[in-house]
C-alpha cells in the first residue's frame, strides 16, 4: 500500500486482470484437455481390448475376418470397406471439386460467383444423415437401375462412396478456390506475356504453383471421407466382408462402431472395448491426415506471404 | 507466300494456336460442366427429399366402416349420434375408459371422434406408399396396385403435417410424428450453447489477444485446427466413456436428487449436450478468432492510449466491435451440432422413445438421430416419415442460419446509424 502511494503514476497491480487472463489460459488449456482425453480414452480401452486372450495384435492387423461372436479380430474387411467408400469418393470430389474451384477462380465473372459460393455454402451445410438419406433412397436406386439388380447389392459401398463425393465436393471446391487464388497474379501475367493461353497458364504455372494448398486441400477431403459415419451407416451395409467389389455390402470403419455402440453394449465387454481398438485405429489414420495437411498448408503459406 | 519464322510456317501456327484454344474452350466447357454438376446435385438431393415427402399411399381398414354403419364408406359420413355410439360400442374397454377420463366422449368435437375411430376402430394399415413424382406419372400403374389389393383404397397424402409435428414417435407410421425428436434437438442445443459459448470465445481471446508466440501458444493453436478436423464419430466414443459412463452420477442426475430417471443411465440430454459442447468447441474457437482478427488494431490501441487496462479494452471496445461476427460463427457452429447424428447414436441415444424430455436428466431423441432411424427401417412408410422430417430439420437449420444472417445485418446497421 505505501508503495503504491510512493510511485502514483506506477504499474498498479490489479488483481482482476490477471484472474481474467488465468481463467481465460484455463478455457483455453480446455482443447489440450480435450485431445489429451481423447487419447487417453482410446489407448485405455483399446489396452483392455488387446490385453484379452482371444485378442492378438498380429491377428488384428492381419486377419481377414471380422466376428466377434467366434472371436474373430482381424480388422483387414472394416479397414477395406472404409479405403474403398473413401477412394471412390475422393475419385468423385477431387476432380469434380477441382474443376468448380478452377471455374470459380479462373473463369467465373464476379456475379456468378455471387452465386455459386453460396450454393456451395448451402451444400456444405447439409448434415451428413440427409447425405445418407440420399444415398439410400437416389443413388442405390439408380445404381441398380444401371447395372441391374443382380450385380448391385441393396447395401454397397459404390453408393455410399459416391454420395461421400458429393459430400465433400464443396469442401474441396472451397478450399481449393482459396489456394489457387493465392497464386500471385504476377505469375499468371509472366506466362500470358510469354503466350500461354488461359488454360496453359492454368494448368503449367497455377495448379503448379497452387500444388501444396491443393494437395492439403485433399489430404484433409479424405481425413473427412475416411471418419465419415452416417452414409455409410445407412448405404454401406451392415457386417463386415473383405470385398473388392464396391457392388456389395461391406461395413467399415465408422459403420461398425455407430451399429455396436447404436444396440445397448454393456460396459467392459469386448464388444465395447473392440469399438474403442477401432475408434483408435481410425483417430490415428484421421490425425495423420490432418497433421500431414496442416504441415503443407503451412509450408505453402510460407512461399508466397 | 508464306511467312517463315523460328516457329515454323505462318498455316502452322495458325493451326496450332487454333488446336490450343480449342483444348482450351474443351477444358473451359469440362469445368462449367463440373460447376453445373454440383448445383445439380443440390437439386437432386432436394428433390428426392420433396418427393417422398408427398404422394399416395395405399391402405387397409381392419374394420371396414360400412360394417359399422351400413351403407356409409368413411367414417366421415358419420352423424354425431352415430359416432357417439360406434365408438362407446366399438372400442375396447380399456382404450374407452382411458378415453373417457381424458374428455368424456359427449364433449368431444366431430373431428376428435373421427380421429378416435380411425385409430382404434378402423385401423388403417400402410400397404405401399408413392413418391410424388410416380404419384404424378404412374397413376395407372398405382390405381391397378390398388384394384389388385383386396380392400384396399387410395388416398394423397403429405406426410408433412400438422399432427406430424405435434405427434410423438408411434409404432404406426400414419401417426407418428417429432415432437419429441424436436424438443430433444432443441435441449441438446440448448446445453451445447451454455457449455461451448463461454469457454470456446473465452479460448480465442486468449489467443487472440493474449498469448505471445510462443511454443505453447503455437501447440495450443495447432491442436485446435486438429481438433476441428477430428472425426465426429470419436468425439461419441469419448462422450460415451466420460460423460455417460466415469460421470454417470453426474449426468443422470443422481448426484442431486434420486427422483430423477434412473433408466436414462447417464445416457442424457446433459451428456449428450456436452459432447456436442466439445465437438463444436474447436468450431467456435476459430470463429470467434476471425472474428477479433478483423478488428482493427487501432482501435486496442485507442483505448490503451486513453489508458484503459487490457481487459478494458477487450470487454468496451473489442468484444462489442466484434460481437455481431462472433455471435453469427457461434449460430453457424449450432448449426452444425443440430445436424450431428454419429456422436449421439454412440453415447447411446435413445432409439424409441415417446415421452417429451421435461429435463436435462431426461433420456433423448433428435431430429437426425429420428431420420437415421426411420430411413433405416426397410418399410416404406418410414422411408416417407424420414423424408418429412428432414425438410422440418432443413427449415429449421435455413431459421437458424437466416437469423444468423439477419442479427449480423440488424446490429450491423445500427452500428452505422450511431457513428
């Protein structure tokens, strides 16, 4: 107190502000928390689910089959069944979103961007349950009606993966359009200067130069393909099947979990601890995904700011 | 005569430069194709949804109403006498007595009686139900249906209707409705907002405004953007072992009261709003941090220059100048958790359930999770009901966002009215 008065015009210490600024570090500290507990969670039961007898490491990792009632673990069928819905999906949004991001950035006039960004906008927005809805009830049937009704099942993983690709189309499209308009324009004019035309100049100087935000872009379409759940909970198909064939029913990663969890599992049951060994599986995947895109997008920004 | 130059004859140029801008204008034409493709995606999706929406159904009576009143096809033909006294005849004792004790049936309305019949006297069952499309096109096909059917009738029918809204979850798909899917969603909402808002905006201005570049900070940062991209699906698996099963006592409720429902087993609106509160956390944190990035750095320094301290600073100047844009992200981030379907299917969701949640210790359905169960029922009755309640989750997300919206405009309008 007597210093305080000694030195008026000196720092005063005020309480409040630094109680404001801890609790404020503290929320923040939350999201450590949360990822903490994630892994925490998961590397738990996941120990549980590795440390019981029926369970070998080797066999989850390389077995073919899936039964939990006959003490089958082997994840290959799930792990197949989430790359192939995946593939198909990035092998429908990649290009697809690609070229929307090129329209827009390259070719599209201002008043039709004004349009199409918020279709896109409205597209994103739609939760991923009616993305399932759709895949059931439009795209399986139209799939049958193409290839007929004896080649595609009523549950495969071609509709659920191509419906994924609508679903992350915007994503892509939007984030692209971010990083190709990155690219400097001065780069763009030194290719016209030496006559390119547009699409010259598109494809050999732009998307070149665009290529790391790009690849980030995709990287983290498939994090989003590959944790999917609702699609391919509804149009996947039910039971695990090691199956190249995208026409018939295999359940994946994401659709095995939502059906164990979905029925009344009980606690510190293998079914229980399985779904964790998986949800692990998956976070791992995803987090990689992300980290890898995270990684390139920063390098990226590097090169041109 | 031809021009010779480095590059060939004058003819060989020309045709290059016309083979070039025709790969051009094929590319030019690929990329509006895309473009075109994904609006008509939009356009398919929500024309499927309209379409099983509305169309004809088939139906059954179990009790034909001419063997109630001879010579009177529906029930409406009925006179009010005549639907006193086929419902106090026709119903079963137990069904009357409870109705009775609701409203005696003389004080009922015409209407009311009507409804009672067709519920539990005449028992109209789904045989097959028409988008609206074939409804449209295929009548002949659908009237041969209906003439193939022994007693069956047609009627037009939009799925989405009042009693569809006001209805709780049946077993029979001509009355079930979400009333008690939408109160859930909007409880879940409820507590996702209380929990989320505070700590994620009390997180970016933290590290927006706060946090030095540092190591920590920079972990900080990373982690959120990893966050934000983590699967929704793994942030079930956490709430399931947290929320609903290490703090059962807490979220059941029976930590403060034994009144509360024990069958819920933490499975409740609590848990569920609070793993939602997590999943949108990263959401909002990042929104919130655009938000304060786009305040200019001016105005901080205004206002130290007059000598207020920093959280003087944040709380009258940075916060109202950002506040419209930060509550607009928080909406958007909402908006996402209303349409969450995976995380609380696996913190265990109830599947059927027909009491209104009156609480936060209540057990739970929602919108998504009522449209997950319904599309994956095989029969096609439900596969209509999903349809109807998805365009009432669309609506409402299209009020939230336009809202949204509206605030950000409203406020921002007024800002330019004061200055």
């Amino acid at each position: 107190m007597h210093e305080q008065t000694a030195h008026p015009f000196g720092k005063r210490k005020r309480i409040h502000e630094r109680v404001i600024e801890t609790t404020l570090f503290l929320s923040a500290m939350l999201s450590i928390l949360i990822t903490v507990g994630i892994a925490f969670i998961l590397i738990r039961e996941s120990y549980l689910f590795f440390s019981d007898p029926d369970v070998r490491l080797l066999d989850f990792l390389t077995g073919k089959k899936w039964q939990p009632m006959i003490g089958l673990f082997g994840f290959l069928p799930l792990l197949n069944a989430t790359l192939t819905t995946s593939i198909i999906a990035m092998a429908l949004g990649i290009p697809i979103g690609l070229f929307v991001a090129i329209y827009l950035s390259e070719y599209a006039s201002d008043r039709s961007r004004g349009i199409l960004k918020p279709i896109l906008e409205v597209l994103a927005g739609i939760p991923t349950i009616v993305y399932g809805y759709f895949a059931l009830t439009f795209m399986t049937p139209l799939l049958r009606s193409i290839f007929g009704e004896t080649t595609v099942e009523i549950y495969n993983t071609a509709s659920a993966g191509l419906v994924m690709g609508i679903l992350v189309l915007p994503m892509i499209a939007t984030m692209a359009e971010d990083a190709i308009s990155a690219v400097p324009k001065e780069l763009r004019l030194a290719s016209y200067a030496l006559g390119g035309t547009k699409i010259e100049t598109t494809f050999r100087v732009v998307i070149p130069a665009a290529m790391s935000g790009l690849s980030a872009t995709f990287l983290l379409a498939l994090s989003r393909a590959i944790g999917e759940t609702m699609i391919v909970a509804l149009a996947a198909g039910a039971g695990p099947k090691l199956t190249a064939n995208p026409f018939e029913a295999a359940e994946t990663i994401t659709g095995y979990i939502v059906r164990i969890s979905g029925g009344d599992v009980s606690y510190n049951s293998i079914d229980y601890n399985s779904i964790f060994a998986l949800g692990l599986v998956l976070f791992l995947i995803t987090f990689t995904l992300n980290l890898t895109s995270r990684k390139i997008s920063s390098l990226f920004h590097q090169e041109y700011d | 005569m031809q021009t010779q130059s480095l590059f060939g004859t004058e003819t060989d140029i020309n045709t290059l430069m016309g083979k070039r801008k025709r790969i051009g204008l094929l590319w030019k034409v690929a990329f509006l194709f895309s473009t075109t493709l994904a609006i008509l995606f939009l356009i398919l999706l929500l024309l499927t949804v309209i379409d099983s929406s509305f169309g004809y159904v088939a139906l059954r009576n179990e009790v034909e109403p001419s063997s109630l009143i001879a010579g009177k096809k529906s029930v409406k033909d009925f006179s009010r006498a005549e639907l006193e006294r086929v419902a106090a005849t026709n119903l079963s004792s137990g069904i009357l007595r409870r109705v009775e004790y609701e409203k005696p049936l003389e004080q009922r309305t015409g209407n009311d009686l009507v409804a009672l019949l067709e519920q539990y006297v005449i028992k109209p069952k789904v045989l097959k139900t028409w988008g609206l499309w074939d409804s449209l096109t295929h009548t002949k096909a659908i009237d041969e249906y209906s003439r193939s059917e022994e007693g069956s009738y047609l009627t037009f029918k939009s799925w989405i209707n009042a009693e569809f809204f006001l209805a709780d979850q049946s077993a029979d798909p001509l009355h079930a409705g979400i009333r008690t899917a939408f109160l859930g969603s909007l409880w879940i909402i409820l507590i996702t907002f209380l929990f989320a808002f505070p700590i994620g905006v009390g997180s970016a201005i933290y590290l927006q405004e706060y946090a030095q570049d540092n190591r920590l900070n920079r972990i900080l940062q990373l982690n959120i953007f990893n966050l934000s991209a983590v699967p929704s699906i793994i942030y079930g698996l956490l709430g399931l072992a947290v929320f609903v099963r290490a703090m059962q006592s807490f979220t059941s409720g029976s930590m403060f009261s034994s009144l509360t429902d024990a069958t819920a087993n933490g499975r409740t609106i609590l848990s569920g709003g609070l793993t939602l509160g997590l999943l949108v956390l990263p959401v909002i944190i990042i929104n919130t941090q655009e938000a304060l990035k786009a305040v200019p750095a001016s105005l901080r320094m205004s206002s130290y220059g007059v000598g207020a301290t920093k959280w003087q600073t944040i709380w009258h100047q940075v916060l109202p100048a950002s506040g419209e844009r930060i509550l607009t992200g928080t909406i958007l981030a909402l908006s996402r958790a209303l349409g969450e379907t995976a995380p609380l299917v696996v913190i265990g969701a109830s599947t059927f359930i027909s009491v209104d949640p009156t609480g936060i210790f209540s057990k739970f359905t929602t919108l998504p999770i009522q449209i997950y169960q319904w599309s994956a029922r095989p029969q096609g009755a439900y596969r209509n009901l999903a349809g109807a309640a998805i365009i009432a989750l669309l609506i409402l997300l299209m009020l939230m966002n336009s809202t949204a919206i509206y605030t950000r405009d409203k406020l921002a309008k007024k800002k330019r009215l004061e200055s």
